[in-house]
C-alpha cells in the first residue's frame, strides 16, 4: 500500500540521479511504497516534449514509471481540491501544485517534494523534503 506520492521535482531528481539522497531514501522504500500523481506525469511528460535530449528524457521517464506507479486523478482528488484551492485561492500561478496536494490529500499520502514552503499551505496535506539532512528508514 502506497505511502508516499512524490512531486514533479522528486520525480527529476530521481532521473537525474542528484541530489543522492533521494535516490537512497528511495530504495529504502518497499516497493509500491511510492506512487506518483497523473498530474506530475502531464508536467513531466511536458519536459520531455521541451527536452534538448528528447529520446534520453523519454528513456529516463520510463525507468521511473517503471518503479514508481502512476495514480490516476479521481473523483476523491476533485473533492480534495475545493478545499485546497480555497485556502490559496489568491495563489493563481500554481494550479498543478493544488492538483497535487488534492490527490495525495485524497489517498491519504505523504506529498514528498523540495517545495515544502509552496505546499505548507494546503490543509490537511502530509509534507516530507527527501533532500535534506541523512535519509532516515521509513517507519512500518
């Protein structure tokens, strides 16, 4: 059972390799610890569009949605939005960040992102920031 859901920035670290120490919190997870929303998958799917390295980008994004299973928005997320949208409603610019915190809020998912600060506001969403200080070993 899914505990995390990664954001669009853990997402690239983790095809770039870099910082570490997502890559190491990452396989001290169980697999289909770690899921990842459809709408992170539109933002990286339109990276790879505006890629210099296209093929390369496409190949990178396989192998993570290899080993990080995508969510499909659902009638809970909608749900979940309205209030997340409401609390930030003069936050205009970040409309796929609400969508975001909305799914992982609706499944009941740590949102695992470097943005903590952009998400902090969103009620009742779960934040973890993977890149900082030594990865600890997730609790079971």
């Amino acid at each position: 059972m899914a505990r995390f859901m990664f954001d669009t920035d853990m997402c690239i670290y983790l095809m770039k390799n870099q910082p570490p120490q997502v890559a190491d919190r990452f396989a001290q997870c169980f697999e289909g610890d770690v899921v990842l929303s459809a709408i992170s998958l539109a933002e990286l799917e339109y990276g790879v569009t505006i890629s210099l390295d296209p093929q390369g980008a496409r190949r990178a994004l396989q192998a993570l949605i290899g080993r990080v299973p995508v969510l499909p928005l659902n009638a809970a997320a909608a749900r979940a939005y309205g209030p997340v949208r409401a609390a930030t409603r003069e936050r205009k610019a970040d409309a796929l960040d609400k969508l975001i915190a909305a799914h992982a809020i609706a499944e009941n998912l740590t949102l695992v992102t470097r943005n903590v600060r952009d998400f902090a506001a969103y009620p009742g969403l779960r934040v973890e920031d993977w890149t900082e200080g030594q990865a600890a070993a997730p609790d079971r």
